[in-house]
C-alpha cells in the first residue's frame, strides 16, 4: 500500500510482507484514537485493518481490527489524517478472495488533538467484482502488466498483488480467477521499469462491472507479454458486454419483403413520399376503365380528334 505523496517516490509497491511503510516513531504528544468497523456485505473483517495516514508527514499508523470491529492505535496530536481500510490480513497480502469487501476503501478525513478521539463505527461498502482488460492499440491482451488501485486519498495496493493474465485480465497473483474487487471511485496506474507508467483509468465502481483500457506504449515494461487472437472472455462468469448479431434464419429477426401481387401493397404510395402512383386519365383514380388507363388507346384517340378538328375547320371555313 502506499500513500498519495509515497507514489511518485515509489513506482513498484508489494503488500506481501507486513512491514507498514513510513511507520512513525513514538512520540510523546500523541492521541489515542478507537472506531469500530463493519462490512455493508456482512463479511467478517478480522484481522483487516485501517491505516491512519499523517496528511503533513506521509507517516502511516496501522490498527488492526478486532473480531467485534473495534480498533485502536496512537497518533501524533494536532495532525490531519486520512482513514484508510485495507482488505488485508495481519502478515499477508491483500486477501485474495472475493468476499463482498473492496481491497481499500477511504473512510473518513479527520482532525486529532487531545489525549483520546473516538471515532464512531464506519461501514466498508459492499465490494462489486471489477473485470479489467488491458490490451494494446491493437485490440490485442496484454500479459503481466503491473497494476496498482488508489483511492481519491491516494493510498492504495501496489502491483505487488495485481497483474493481468493470458487474457489481459487483471488477477491477484495468488487467485488465478480474473477479477477485483472495488468500491466508488478509483485510480488504476501502470508501474513500469525506471519511473515509467502512469494513469491507465479513471473508474467508478458501483455494481459488478467490466472495462477494457489500452496501454499504448507496453514496449516500456520489460515483462509485459503482447498475446495475438486471445478470445477477450473471462472465466469468472462475469464478462464484457459484447452486442449481439441478427439470425437471419430466426422467424422473428426476418425482414419482410414486400409482395408485389399483393392488393393492399400494389396500390401506389402517398403523394410526397418519392414513390409513383397510378393516376387515371380523366382523374387521379386509379379505378377508371382499361381504355383510359391505356396510354397506347389515349395516343391513337387523341391523333384521332385531332385530324378530326383540322377536317372540321376545313370544312366550316368554306
């Protein structure tokens, strides 16, 4: 784990051991702070643990949680300090299973003075199962890409404990399911060799969820595989959203064809629609009788009244 001004000193940061990182020095002015924590999921916390975070001197303050929720540790008086929970056990690394708790969580931003502060209870939030793939520009999964997750306070889990597999998929590196488990706002970073890496993605997690973020330089990371054709599918039971294809074969999909032979499809389409409509001689009816309707009828008919009133002038004009 590690802090928010800790990150850009500290690019790669296990949580396999349980050496607390800028662990403070005991210091005679300090405050005695207790809490009580429980899981909105009802998952047992013991043995997890919160860290008080010096927001001045970037010194962490662990205080393991009792089986009844209850907590305590000293702090230095007359600092502010982040309450961060870490979904670890004493002497492990971040727990591995997915038990309905996100692997850290802000808590609370507080204030410490005086000889004791009793905090209150705080509920973790249900954790939801996050299933994260990282690929290139070319769509293709990328393979042991170190991750590291923060909160909005910048504490987090370093790529000690999370990479992707064969599939691109984000793991904990001692569950070979795909899958992390998170809650509310977080930062996922890449960590690569000499300081390089970066933000990966911004995400919100609220329910069970999938993603897909693109590393555009994994030349960077010397350990990274590129895979080519790898089926983006996790094996969790949980995977992206793909949109589904029309069968053609399937009654209720067909597209009908109109039937030309049909009388309720033959009659022409409204004036305005761009398409013709059968108009009759005499009216825009298409129901007059055949010898109006015929165009070679109405030729002859008409050269016919024509010659006829030439004749006729002809004739009255004498």
């Amino acid at each position: 784990m590690y802090s928010r001004r800790q990150f850009c000193a500290r690019t790669t940061i296990g949580l396999g051991s349980s050496l607390l990182l800028g662990t403070a020095s005991a210091q005679s002015d300090t405050t005695t702070v207790t809490a009580t924590v429980e899981s909105a999921f009802g998952s047992s916390l013991t043995d997890s643990h919160v860290v008080f975070v010096n927001q001045e001197t970037v010194e962490w303050y662990r205080a393991d949680i009792a089986k009844d929720g209850s907590l305590q540790t000293s702090v230095p008086s007359g600092y502010g300090y982040d309450v961060v929970f870490f979904n670890q056990p004493q002497g492990s690394a971040i727990n591995p299973e997915f038990n309905g708790v996100p692997v850290v969580q802000d808590l609370d931003s507080i204030d410490v003075g005086g000889s004791e502060k009793a905090l209150g209870s705080y509920t973790v939030p249900e954790g939801h199962v996050a299933q994260l793939r990282i690929e290139n520009e070319a769509g293709n999964p990328l393979q042991n890409v170190p991750l590291s997750f923060s909160t909005p306070s910048g504490a987090g889990v370093g790529s000690g404990d999370f990479t992707t597999n064969e599939n691109g998929y984000v793991f904990h590196v001692e569950n070979s399911q795909p899958g992390i488990e998170l809650a509310g706002s977080v930062t996922m970073r890449t960590h690569g060799a000499g300081g390089k890496g970066g933000v990966l993605a911004q995400l919100f997690v609220d329910s069970d969820m999938s993603s897909t973020a693109v590393l555009r330089n994994p030349d960077d990371y010397a350990n990274i595989i590129e895979r080519e054709g790898t089926a983006g599918t996790a094996t969790s039971g949980i995977v992206e959203q793909e949109q589904s294809t029309p069968d053609p074969s399937a009654p209720d999909q067909e597209q009908s064809t109109p039937d030309p032979s049909a009388p309720d499809q033959a009659a022409a389409a409204s004036v305005g629609d761009g398409a013709s409509a059968r108009r009759g001689f005499l009216s825009n009816s298409g129901d007059e009788p055949p010898l109006l309707s015929n165009p070679t009828n109405l030729t002859i008919g008409g050269f016919v009244l024509s010659v006829g009133g030439i004749v006729y002038q002809m004739v009255g004009g004498k």
